[in-house]
C-alpha cells in the first residue's frame, strides 16, 4: 500500500500531537472542534498536516489558529516552520517591526538569524523614514550613553559559544604524509592538509521564513 504513512522516531512525532490530528477525521460534529488547548492542538494539526501534505487540514488548521489569541512572536515561528503563506506571515512581520519594543534575545533565537535581522533593519528604515532618511540619536544622549547601552546588551546576551578548531588528521602509516617524510614528487607537487568552512543561515524544521 504505496499511501500508507510510516510513524517512525524520524518524524518527531508525539502520540498527543498523532492523537489531535486524527480528532480532524473522528469528530462527533463537522466542522465543530472543542478542544481543550486549541493552541497546542492545532499547532499539532498545523505540523503534521504540512509533514505529510494533507492540503485542505492544514488550511483548516490555520484558519482556526487565526481565530486564536496566539502571541505574535510564537505565530510566526509557528508560521514559519510549517510553510504557511507569505500573505499571511507578511502581515506579522509588519505587525513586529513597528511595534514599540524591539526583539529580546530570546525573541531572536526562536526566530532565527535572518528573520531577526531583517526585523532590526526594518525597524530601523521604518522610524528613519519620519527623519528624512535619518535615524540620529536624540540630543541629550551621547557617545558615553550609547556606549553603555551597548555594553549592557552584550552582557545581557552572553559571550559567543567557544570555538574549538578541528584536530589535523593523523598521518599516514603507509609511508606516505607520515611524520619526518616528504611526499614524493612522483605524485606531483605535496598538498596541504586545510580545512573549509562555508557559512549557513539560522534554519527550523527546514524552513525560513522572512521578508521576500
């Protein structure tokens, strides 16, 4: 049976968030669900409905958590790990960058990286607009303040994780590489052992969400 879906501990799956799926396909009344945390439940929904490509459940399932009182940050993580729509995910956006405080470190760890920064820069474009283009500090606050705020916000948030380089790779015991020998120039010209790194972006669950 090709349609048949697997549960396996690949998939994350708890048997609560299983159990809130299936109430979509048993329940006692159509199109009445009465749970008892809708939040929790149809982000389950949510999940699991985008996981497998059930269309028309995850449709249902965001319809009803528009209906919720979900907080702004936790929407749009939510929204973001599980695909919905840009034209629903722009709005928060919007909705996040004017907002009065900016992003805690928290807020911009759930996020992730470049949802966070496009945030900070639009908060910023957007209250430099009213200034011409600029975005001065008012005039009673100068270098020494502002070098104290951002001393406090590097505290607050912490030293960088420690990074321990990789070791070098044992040497050969062929003959070849191994310690007081020198390639031989039959095999062309010795190469150095070195390591590259490329850089990545901040990603849950396999996707992003952002500005376009």
């Amino acid at each position: 049976m090709t349609s048949a879906i697997i549960l396996s501990d690949d998939f994350d799956i708890t048997p609560e968030e299983f159990e809130s799926f299936l109430k979509v396909f048993y329940n006692p009344r159509y199109s009445y669900y009465q749970f008892e945390q809708p939040q929790q439940e149809w982000a389950s929904i949510l999940k699991l409905s985008n996981l497998w490509g059930f269309s028309n459940v995850k449709e249902l399932a965001i319809e009803q958590l528009q209906y919720l009182d979900v907080p702004l940050v936790d929407r749009i993580v939510l929204y973001q790990d599980y695909q919905v729509g840009w034209e629903l995910l722009a709005p928060l956006y919007v909705d996040l960058a004017s907002r009065e405080s900016t992003l805690d470190h928290e807020e911009s760890r759930r996020l992730g990286f470049r949802t966070a920064i496009v945030i900070f820069q639009a908060r910023e474009r957007l209250r430099s607009l009213a200034m011409g283009g600029r975005s001065p500090l008012p005039d009673d606050v100068g270098p020494e303040a502002a070098k104290e705020v951002i001393s406090n916000i590097f505290d607050s948030v912490g030293p960088e994780p420690s990074f321990t380089p990789p070791t070098s790779p044992k040497a050969k015991l062929n003959g070849f590489g191994s310690p007081g020998r020198k390639s031989s120039s039959v095999f062309g010209s010795p190469r150095s052992n070195g390591f590259a790194f490329s850089g990545g972006s901040h990603s849950r669950n396999g996707s992003s969400g952002g500005f376009k």
